[in-house]
C-alpha cells in the first residue's frame, strides 16, 4: 500500500473524526414524535460503524439527518470540519435496492452523480474512473450493459461503483443487500468489506441483522425507540480482515448474544 | 401451468414417463389463428347476406364490399376527390393529435409535478373528463366554423385527457428510492424532472398516446358527422344517406387504415425511446 492511501481524499490520518453528531435531536412536527434524542455519535477516517435497533428507534432518521436530506430539530452535524447542512458529494449512500435506471448503461449509471453535479462533459470524462470501479468490484466486461441484463447481486455492485464515483468521505449504507438472497448477502458483504478497507472508507451500516453487524464493524450503535436514542456502542474486537468463517467463532456468538438482549430489553419498553 | 395437467402418465412396467402435451393453440402460429378467424368471419358473413337473413340494403355481401373497396382504392391512387377527402382528415387527425399531445403533456405535468397542479387543477380535469366530450361538437362548429378547424378542436379535446392522465401517472411512478438517490446527489427539481421522473414515466405516457390516437380519430370524424366540412367523415355520411352501404363500409375500411397507422407509428416510437421496457402485443397497460 502506497503512502497516499494512508491519507483519505481530505487528508484525515486514519482515525481521526471524520463524522461527528452531537446532541442531535429530531422532532416531527406533524405529530411531535420525538423520532431522535440526544444523538451523539463520531464516525472515526477507516472505521465500520453499524446501527441496529427495532423499526421506529430512529435509525433512518439518523441516516437521512447524517445525508443532509432532513435537518435536525437541534444539534450540530458535522463532516470533514463543515456543518452539514443539506445533500454534499463527500456523502455516499446507498439503498436497500440498486435502484439503477433502465435507459442507462452499467457505466452511465456509475458517473450519475458526476452528471448530476457537474454535466454530461464531465460525466463523460468520469466514464475511465467508472470502469476502473466497475474492475474493483468485479464487474469488468459489463460496462455497457443494461441493467436488466444484471443479476441482484451485479445490480448492487453497480450502485457501490456509483457511490464510490465522487470519492466521498463517508458511505452511507441504509440495508444495502437485504433485498438479496443469503448466500449472495455473505459474499456481498465480504466483497464491501474488501472494498471498504481498498478504499480506506469511512462506513455508516443501517441494518437489521445482527450477524451482519458484528461481522461488518467495529462499532455497533444499539439504538432504542420511544424516544430514539442510543443505548449503547459495542465494540467488536475481532480481527481484521473479518471471514465469513469468524461467523461460528465462540467470540462472535458471544457479541451477537450480548446485542440480542439488549434488543429485546428494548422490545419489553 | 397447464403443462401440469395436460402431462400424461405412460408405465412401461420399469419407469413411469410423463409425456408433456403441448396445447394445440400453442402449436399454431399467430398467423394461422388470425386467417382463421378471419375466414370464419368471411364465412358467416357471405353466409348471413346470400341466404337472405339480412337484407342487402342494411349488409352488403362481402363481394360487393370489396369492390366498392377496389373502387375507392382506384380513387385514392388516381388522386380522385376522395383522396382530397381523406387528406383533410389526415391533416385534421394530425393537428388535432399534435395539438392533444402538446396541451396533454404540459398539463400532465402541472398535474404530475406540482402540489397546486394537483390540488386545484386535476379535480377540474377530471370533471371535464367524465363529460361527454362530443356534446362539445356543436360549440367548437359555432366557435371556429364548418372548416377543418372545429374538427382539429373536438379530436384534440377528445385526445388530450388521456395523455393529462398518462403524463401524470408517469410522473408519479418514479419509486422512493429513487427520488431519495436524486436528492442525495443534489439534484434541483428541473434535473430530477428531465433525467428521472420523465424516462421513468414514459411507458405510462405512451399508454396514453396510444389512447389517445385511438380518440384523435374518433374526434376528428365525430367533427365531421356534426360540423359538416369535406373530409371523409363527410363522405360517409353521404353515403349512408343514399344507402350505399358498401360504399359505407370501404370508406370506415380505408379510414381504419389511418387509425392503425397512427397507432403503428406510436408504438413504434415507443419501441425506440422506451427500449428498455418490453410489451405485450396489442397491450394498453405498459
């Protein structure tokens, strides 16, 4: 590994905040349901950070707060040392489905963004940069292909290539293999965790699986609901790089089984 | 599915073997099925007229329909009056749909895109809508006279709703997520409008070009029955007054023709824009 990609796109060392919340509350105006309070929370240059938490803890309320897309009720937001204050490029994320379009090609929905940001000139010049994604991911050779010709789990790798294509500082992940089969979902994983550490990226999991979380991070958040807050951060201690293996350790099932009751706590609220 | 039921069980004492029957429809090609019924209407037809059921008067024998339609064929090719005729009904069809197309588009997208377009104009649209539109006929004649002009109005009046409706729909299919993608990607309003709402839509905004160009021709002869005029509406209406009622029949023939081409012509385009969706023959729900 080259010098340089010990220096994310902005310069952070590996470790340093990239991401940090703090008391960041959100209130529903329409029927003042406190969907978050007193968030606080600090993504690290390099981690793996997963949220996890019944339906109505907050969570993708978290999500959309930390992608710009909802303001919240108070709190600071802030990433690479400026307040985030509605939808930035150093912001990918990505969504439970592809959600690539038809009249596109694999590679013309990859330089999306750029077209979006920047025009159809500098979409066009981004075009090498997807395909070198396309490579990383193992999608070389599709790059003129239409997504209806993708499978579930090549349509996902497309979207982490259209992510990635604007080299943001952190990834959003709001259940990005859910909607794929088990198996595809492992080695999905595997090949995110891969991409993620190539990339030295900063990762924000949504999820609702708990193996999936412990496998994934370093840091689970254990949100509660009623109001949403953070119960908890549980750090995982297992070694890098995580293997699908690691999943029928002792130490594992000892992590998943301590998130699991602290779940279902939760559920008895 | 019915191959599970139709698979017929053969023991030869060792193994049993499940034969697969293929339905016999499925073993006939379009082609054949379609020159069958075709034949079998010929048939009853010629059947009905020669031994007297009908009287001649009110059906003509499919013999004397197709040479009347020779006739009018000669007539068309030679450049006759009717060939003027039918091109004052071609114009009125084409200016009545481009005028339906470009009114239903900009509507279904007030309707479609904004909240007030939604709110205030739709439930208006709607009322019109379920109007019976063709009672507008006399009015578009005393508004814009007996030439080609009242008759462009009713078949773009007629046109138009299901194009509104169309456009709107479209607009609205785009799902959460992608909106949600746009949005992250800080996309403005007009972007999210032109690169994702429209294509994502353009299935549901061909549904109601079709529809519509299915009403453009009834609307534009509709305006002629009503408004008089020189096109072939009026041609028919001529005829069906003297009685000639294989002249009426050719003349609805060739003017079908027009009709389907029209159509033609917009599933063919849609065939080229929205390559990406594949559609059932003859479908109006994309």
């Amino acid at each position: 590994m080259t010098a340089a990609l010990v220096h994310d796109y902005a310069g952070a060392p590996i470790g340093a905040p990239v991401y940090e919340l703090s008391n960041v509350s959100k209130t529903y105006a329409r029927n003042l349901v406190v969907a978050l309070q007193d968030v606080n929370l600090t993504l690290r240059k390099g981690s793996f950070t997963s949220v996890i938490g019944s339906s109505g803890c907050g969570k993708s309320t978290l999500l959309k707060i930390m992608a710009g897309l909802i303001p919240p009720t108070k709190g600071r937001v802030v990433l690479q040392g400026k307040p985030v204050t509605g939808p930035r490029r150093d912001i990918g994320m990505m969504f439970q489905q592809a959600t690539l379009f038809p009249w596109k090609t694999a590679a013309e929905n990859i330089v999306l963004p750029i077209e979006i940001r920047d025009g159809k000139a500098a979409a066009k010049k981004a075009l090498d940069k997807a395909h070198e994604l396309m490579e990383l991911v193992g999608l070389k050779g599709f790059e003129n292909v239409f997504p209806n010709e993708l499978s579930g789990g090549m349509a996902q790798r497309t979207s982490i290539c259209r992510m990635l294509i604007t080299e943001p500082a952190v990834l959003l992940l709001d259940e990005p293999f859910s909607a794929l089969d088990e198996l595809s979902r492992d080695m999905m994983n595997m090949e995110l965790q891969r991409i993620c550490r190539e990339q030295e990226a900063t990762a924000f999991l949504v999820t609702h699986s708990i193996q999936e979380a412990v496998i994934l991070s370093d840091e689970i958040v254990v949100m509660k609901p009623r109001p949403g807050r953070i119960a908890e951060v549980v750090k995982v201690d297992l070694p890098r790089p995580r293997t699908l293996h690691m999943m029928t350790t002792h130490e594992f099932g000892e992590i998943v089984d301590y998130i699991r009751g602290m779940l279902d706590k939760g559920e008895d609220m | 599915m019915s191959d599970v039921q139709t698979d017929r069980a053969v023991d030869d004492g060792q193994d049993t073997v499940w034969v697969q029957e293929v339905a016999f429809i499925d073993s006939v090609p379009r082609w054949a099925a379609m020159t069958f019924v075709f034949v079998v209407f010929i048939g009853v037809w010629q059947l009905v007229t020669s031994l007297g059921i009908v009287s001649p008067i009110i059906l003509p024998t499919p013999w004397e329909t197709l040479e009347d339609m020779i006739f009018v064929g000669q007539n068309l090719l030679t450049g006759g009056y009717m060939l003027g005729a039918l091109w004052i009904t071609i114009k009125e069809v084409i200016y009545g749909f481009a005028l339906a197309i470009a009114i239903g588009f900009s509507l279904g997208v007030l309707v479609g895109e904004t909240a007030f377009g939604e709110k205030a104009v739709m439930p208006y649209l709607v009322a019109i809508d379920t109007m019976p539109k063709v009672a507008f006929a006399p009015l578009f004649v005393a508004w814009l006279g007996f030439g080609i002009e009242s008759k462009v109005a009713l078949a773009a009046f007629i046109a138009t709703f299901p194009i509104v409706v169309g456009t709107a729909a479209g607009l609205h299919s785009a799902d959460e997520n992608a909106r949600m993608l746009f949005k992250t990607m800080g996309a403005s309003r007009w972007q999210t409008l032109i690169k994702m709402k429209l294509p994502t839509g353009l299935p549901q905004i061909f549904t109601g070009l079709k529809i519509g160009a299915v009403g453009v021709m009834a609307g534009a002869i509709t305006g002629e029955f009503l408004g008089g005029g020189r096109g072939f509406g009026e041609l028919i209406r001529v005829a069906a007054s003297q009685l000639n009622t294989p002249r009426v029949f050719s003349l609805i023939l060739y003017l079908s023709l027009v009709g389907l081409a029209l159509y033609a012509l917009v599933t063919w385009t849609q065939r080229k824009v929205v390559f990406w969706h594949k559609e059932r023959v003859g479908a109006y729900d994309g």
